[in-house]
C-alpha cells in the first residue's frame, strides 16, 4: 500500500510540534481542528464522538478572522452560504483545514530559530513556542525540508511557473509559504510522486491535467460566447477533449492492471519457493539431520574469554 509521503511528514511535525504547547493553547488548537474535521450535519456544537459542527456564532467569528486575511475568499464564502449552505460547510471545513495547517507549519519553521539567553542556552524568541526537544523534532524538521526542496525541484523542472511563485511567496510573505506550499501539493503532488516512482504514470497524469485545465477554459468559452458557430465549433473541440479524458482513463486502468499482474506473479514467484521450503521442512531425514546438527553445537559450545571487554 503506498503512503502520502507529504501527509505523513505533516502528521507527525503536528505530533511533534503540539508536544511543545502549552495545554491551554494545545487546546485550542485542537478545537480548531475539530472545526477543520468535522464532517456535515446540522444541529449544536456537539453531533457525537469525534464530530464537531460549529454554530452560525462561530461561523460569524471564523469568518470575520479570515476576512482580514482574504476579503475575497470570504465573500465568496458568503455568497455560497447563502446558496447552498451544505457545500458551504465543506468549503469552510477546507479552508480551515488550510489555515490551521499553515499555522502548524509557521511554528515549525519558527522551532528552527533559536535566540539564546545571557548563560548562551538556547531559548525561543519573543512570542514564539518552547522548542521542541529531542532528535525526533530535529529530524522531522530536516525531513520537511528535505521533502520541501525536493518538491520545488520538481517543480523547476515540470512546471518552472509555479515554482517562480513559490518562490516569490516565499520571499514575499513567509508566514503564507507554507498554505501555498499545500494547495500546489494538491494539484501537482501527485505528478511529483509518480515522477520518481512511475515515470509512465507521471506522463499520463501531466496528459490529464493539461486536458482538464482546456476542458474548463472551452466550457468557460462556451458559456460566454452568443455566436452559435461559434459555440457549436467549441462544443465539437469538448467532445474530442473529453474523448481524450476517456481514453487517459483507460490507459490508466490499463497500467494499473499490468502492475497488478506483475505484483501477483512475483507473489506467485515467492509463494512455490515457501512451498517448496516447507515441504523440504517436512521431510523427516531433514528433521533428523538439523537435529542432530544443532545437537552437536550444543554439546561443543564454550565459554569464550573476552580479551578486549
């Protein structure tokens, strides 16, 4: 079964960076993550274990914080409240998800720069978090970067645009690095993985992306355009692009396949040599023989005088 790489390196830095809060801050984190969690459903703050559904008081107040942020992003979120307020819900849960990753990640990155005091111990600066202590935070941290360069190279290389910004968002404004960093993930992580692991993948992956981003401007097209030539010339172009989605599906169902085949014919490989092995096992000559072998070992075995202890 194949991991998320970026999800679990961003799993366990949450793990190690909340081991370094205080309990009341730890807990309001954890609130606000069971805000980014909570799956859909009307009625009070609490629907069950382990399900939390904010009230229209705090949905005010979340949206009044982003605002500051992202005026935009909110009126958008306004308008599809009023509209249809159960995708309202999932968009807000996502955007919380993102901010509260982005948050996470800005103290990760403020665990790695230390001030020290008048005695020359390191110490946290003003206004950020305790360090967090032990080789597993400094190695999580020298993963995340590790995993960060690596996905920026990638990007260089496939798609040199969306680096530049990452870039730019870098030097620009740090504390969004790490949200930008996210949302690029979603639309090109995939590519990045598959890059390393399954060139031929990859290459289908790069294909239906490009097809999806035309698709969306021909429908865009379409729905601006009052000239009916024009329309039905950009209808024909949809069809074949959509014929060409279909086709990108089935070569990967098709890759998917021979993975399959091959993974089960090396099972196969593997189970007539354990086969093979057990029936040998069974065998009484053989019993006898290691037997006695292993007899013989024991009866010779002496105390061995350490020199160098």
């Amino acid at each position: 079964m194949k991991i998320n790489v970026w999800k679990t390196v961003f799993i366990a830095c949450c793990v190690l960076v909340m081991t370094g809060l205080n309990q009341a801050r730890a807990g309001e984190l954890a609130q606000e993550e069971q805000i980014a969690a909570a799956p859909p459903g009307p009625g009070g703050p609490m629907m069950g274990k382990g399900q939390f559904e904010p009230t229209p008081e705090q949905i005010d107040h979340i949206l009044a914080e982003l605002k500051e942020k992202n005026p935009q992003e909110v009126n958008e979120l306004t308008k599809l409240r009023e509209k249809d307020p159960n995708a309202f819900r999932i968009e807000l849960r996502n955007t919380m998800r993102e901010q509260f990753m982005s948050r996470m990640m800005g103290r990760m990155s403020e665990q790695g720069k230390p001030s020290e005091n008048a005695q020359g111990k390191r110490q946290p600066q003003q206004g950020q978090m305790p360090m967090m202590q032990g080789p597993g935070a400094e190695f999580m941290r020298e993963r995340m970067q590790e995993k960060t360069d690596e996905y920026l190279k990638c990007l260089k290389e496939n798609y040199p645009d969306e680096a530049t910004k990452l870039e730019q968002i870098k030097k620009d404004n740090p504390e969004q690095f790490m949200r930008a960093m996210m949302i690029s993930g979603k639309k090109y992580g995939r590519i990045c993985e598959a890059v390393q692991d399954d060139p031929n993948l990859a290459k289908v992956l790069k294909q239906q992306m490009e097809l999806k981003d035309k698709r969306a401007e021909l429908l865009k097209q379409i729905g601006a355009t009052t000239d009916e030539k024009q329309k039905k010339a950009m209808t024909a172009e949809l069809e074949q692009v959509v014929g060409q989605q279909f086709d990108l599906i089935v070569k990967r169902k098709q890759m998917a396949y021979e993975n399959l085949t091959k993974k089960l014919a090396d099972l196969q490989k593997e189970v007539d040599q354990k086969k093979t092995e057990a029936e040998k096992w069974k065998s009484k000559d053989f019993k006898s023989q290691k037997v006695k072998e292993r007899v013989t070992e024991l009866l010779n075995e002496k105390e061995k005088f350490e020199w160098d202890n």
